[in-house]
C-alpha cells in the first residue's frame, strides 16, 4: 500500500479508500464520488415559498411601501424575506436563478403585473401594434 501511495503521491488512506471501494463495488467504486456538502439554496425553497414568492410578484411593488411600479427582482427577494415567505435571505439574482430553475423566466414573472388602470389591455395592445 506504501508502494502504491508513494508511487501515486497520494495519502496513503486515500488508497485505502479507493481499494476498498472497489473490492465492493468493482469498476463503478472507481468513478468519481459526488462530494459532501451544502444543499444548495434551491433545494432549501419549498415548493409553498416558491407559490408565495410568485403570488407577491403578481401584486404591485407599491403595496408594500415601494416606489417603483414594477418589482426588481432584488426588491422581490427582499419583500419576499421580510414577510417571511423565504426561510433565509437571498440576492436577487439569487432569486431570479431559482425561478428560473423551477421554470419561470424572470422577463415573464416582471410582467405579470397587472396594472389597476382600467383600459390598460386595451392600451397595451396598442402599444405592441
């Protein structure tokens, strides 16, 4: 074992390792191993934050004290933490890669929008010719 570690300039237990690894599972105890670590913070979102944090983009930003009439998506992630929708605070780019992943694209969750104005269809419609 010594022989072989020396010759690999590996640790001696990670020989060890390997060699027991593939006494168990031949070949396949050979192929990289996924590493330990982190859950990712996609993976911490329930799927009842993500609805949460979709039905909040459907409102207007200024019902919840802010300027703009339309969310950021930083402002989305905020709002969304201080109302306690989100278990952990994100950036909104953060917040953006996770509805994209669930399949929502951020272009289309900022215009789901719907405008108080009563002849907004109608002047949208115009507006795109």
């Amino acid at each position: 074992m010594r022989r072989i570690a020396a010759n690999l300039n590996w640790h001696e237990e990670s020989v060890r390792r390997v060699l027991r690894r593939f006494n168990r599972d031949g070949l396949d105890g050979l192929r990289p191993q996924p590493r330990p670590g982190r859950l990712g913070l996609e993976r911490l979102l329930t799927d009842e934050a993500l609805t949460a944090a979709l039905e909040l983009a459907r409102q207007s930003p200024q019902l919840f004290g802010l300027t703009q009439p339309v969310w950021t998506s930083k402002a989305l992630a905020n709002v969304a933490y201080q109302r306690e929708l989100l278990s952990f605070p994100v950036t909104g780019k953060r917040l953006r890669r996770m509805l994209e992943r669930q399949g929502y694209s951020w272009k289309s969750v900022k215009a789901w929008l719907i405008s108080p104005d009563p002849r907004y269809e109608e002047k949208r419609r115009a507006s795109n010719g």
